[in-house]
C-alpha cells in the first residue's frame, strides 16, 4: 500500500532536530516508494524555513531534502495566519485550511451577520467561500446532510 499524503503533525516542543529528523524519514519514505507526497501540520513560518534550510543544505550535499506539497492550518477570518499563507503562496506549497466553519463559534459574530443578511447566504457557507478565496484546498468535517448539501452548494454559488 502506497499512501498518497502524509502530514508531520504539529511542531509542538519536540525541538529543531527532531523535526528534522522526521522530515528526513518521511523523504526516504518517499524515495521508498511508500509515500507519494508529503506535508506538515500547524507548521508556522519558523518551522517552514527549518525545514526549507535543511532541505537546500542537504540538496547542496547531493542529497534529497524532499518535496513540501502541503502545510495543513485551521484557517479562517478569527484565525488566518497571513505570513505562513504569504510563505507557502511563495513556495507553491499547497495550504489546506481545516475547521473553515470555526466549529461554530463564530456563526453569530457581528461582523459575520450582516455578510450573511447582505447575501443571503448561510453563515457556513460565506465562511467557506471566505477559506476558498484564500486558500489552496478546504477541509470541513460534514456530519449532517444539511451541512452537506451548503457546502456543495457554497462551491456553485
């Protein structure tokens, strides 16, 4: 089994090296044949350029520093993290914004009500075309039909 996508979850404090040092397994897996592209998770600008320094230090050598296809982030209007948008928009890596919908938190916010009264759109889905306009790819969790058919519609509209 090849696994098309896999995402080095959140940089928390585990520190440079071992970042590092699973970035570099995850190229070999790659190199393997295991993994077909790979990613990161929560990664912000800091941990990028770890990345991005190690992979032109290794190429440099000879070496593979491997692809960065995807930085996954919970992106949306109360959370949108412009300079890790600007830096992977520079470096064409793709950046998925999880929980557009803001798990709810925001449907009522004052300056989201009147986007929604002025369109006529449900709060959901301006959030969604909000993410759509700003990011590369958008991951919502659907646990309702009803969340299902505003979505697809969002993506008509």
């Amino acid at each position: 089994m090849i696994l098309d996508l896999y995402l080095l979850h959140h940089p928390g404090n585990a520190g440079t090296e071992a970042r590092l040092q699973t970035w570099k397994a995850l190229v070999e897996a790659v190199e393997a044949g295991q993994i077909k592209s790979i990613g990161v998770s929560n990664f912000e600008v800091e941990h990028l350029e770890e990345i991005e320094a190690w992979q032109k230090a290794t190429e440099a050598a000879g070496g593979n520093g491997g692809e960065l296809s995807v930085n996954q982030m919970e992106l949306h209007p109360w959370s949108r993290y412009e300079d890790v948008v600007e830096w992977c928009n520079e470096r064409n890596v793709v950046l998925e914004a999880y929980s557009p919908l803001t798990r709810g938190k925001h449907f009522d916010d004052a300056v989201l009500k009147p986007i929604v009264k002025r369109t006529g759109k449900s709060a959901a889905q301006v959030l969604i075309r909000w993410s759509l306009q700003k990011v590369s790819l958008v991951f919502q969790s659907l646990l309702t039909f009803e969340t299902c058919i505003m979505t697809s519609l969002t993506y008509l509209a």
